[in-house]
C-alpha cells in the first residue's frame, strides 16, 4: 500500500486554473512534479474588444480548447461566480465559466470548483484576502522572481484557482497537519521571510 500511495505522490500532472470574466479570462498552469507545484505559463484573454456576448463565449471556448491542446492539462479548477448584487454581470460570468467548463468536459478533464473566498483563504490563509495579496502570496509560494511582472491580477487569480486545487487535492492525500503556527513555523521554516 505503500508504495501505491509514494508512487501516486510523484506522478506528474498538470492543473489549468481559470478565472472566467466577459471583459478579461485569466488562465494559469501549475505542473506539479514530485509532489511540488511550479508554474508553466499564465496569462489573459482579452474580450472587451469585442461587443457580441456570443462571439465572447465562442472565443474563450476557443481559448480554453486551445491551452488544453497545448498543455494537456490533467485537470481543470475554475474560480465559480461571485454572488454580486447585479444579477446581469452574474448571469455573464457564470455563461463564461460554463463555457471553460465544457472546453474541459468535450476535452474529457475532469474540472473543480472553488468560491473566491476559498481559494483566497488556501492561498492567503484570509477569505478577504486583496487580489494584489493572492499575487504577492503566489510570488512566495512557488518562488517567482519576476515571472508575475507585467502579468494582470485576472492571470494571478487563475493561477490562484489552479493552486488551490493541487492544495485541496493534496490533503485529501495526506497531507500533514499541524496543530498551531507555531509547529507549522517549526516544519516549514524556509516558508518564512
């Protein structure tokens, strides 16, 4: 059993996040190789040029189908809508990500997903956190230097997406857990700056 479960812990796989909008779609890859995530590319489609919603869809569909051609994801995590007070813009990004969702499911990936709120708290350790405090914690996580430079915080929120998930996935296997910060101070101490 063992074995099985060391084996499972070094396969290599590869999670597409996404952070579904009308106006602008982040995505964000994360190969994870011997049990430790790094980033393979990230980046946004941009949409506001164009004013058919239609047209919108078919081109993040386009989109997604692409990066999953190009980078055989193994798995997709999409960030879900946030419950807003406009029900319009609810309704426009929930059609945005359904269309990710079914770019994955036509390409047979098997897609999760997560509220804002949590994957800012997997991220951050704060459900609250800013959009700039996901960047900068990503930056520390997977040990960027200037990777994330020049990038927008739709790119940034969708590798978020995609980080949450190997973090999510990783507790379902096993994953340590301590009992205060103080011991996860004690275990990690090269996590600290």
């Amino acid at each position: 059993m063992l074995a099985k479960v060391s084996k499972e812990v070094n396969k290599e796989r590869i999670i597409l996040g996404i952070d579904p909008g009308t106006n602008i779609m982040g995505y964000g890859l994360l190969l994870v190789k011997n049990n430790k995530p790094c980033l393979i590319a990230l980046g946004v489609l941009q949409l506001s040029k164009y004013e058919d919603h239609a047209l919108k869809l078919k081109k993040i569909f386009e989109c997604v189908l692409g990066l999953i051609e190009q980078y055989l994801p193994d798995e997709l995590s999409v960030e879900a809508p946030f419950f807003g007070k406009n029900v319009q813009s609810m309704l426009k990004l929930g059609r945005a990500q359904g269309v990710a969702i079914a770019a994955a499911v036509h390409k047979n990936i098997p897609v999760s997903e997560y509220q804002p709120r949590k994957i800012k708290q997997s991220v951050t350790g704060n459900g609250n956190a800013s959009k700039e405090q996901v960047a900068a914690m990503l930056k520390s996580i997977l040990n960027l230097k200037n990777e994330l430079e020049g990038e927008t915080l739709d790119a940034t929120d969708a590798l978020a997406a995609a980080l949450c998930h190997y973090f999510q996935n990783n507790q379902k296997g096993g994953k340590k857990s301590y009992s205060g910060w103080q011991a996860f101070i004690n275990d990690n101490p090269n996590r600290l700056k």
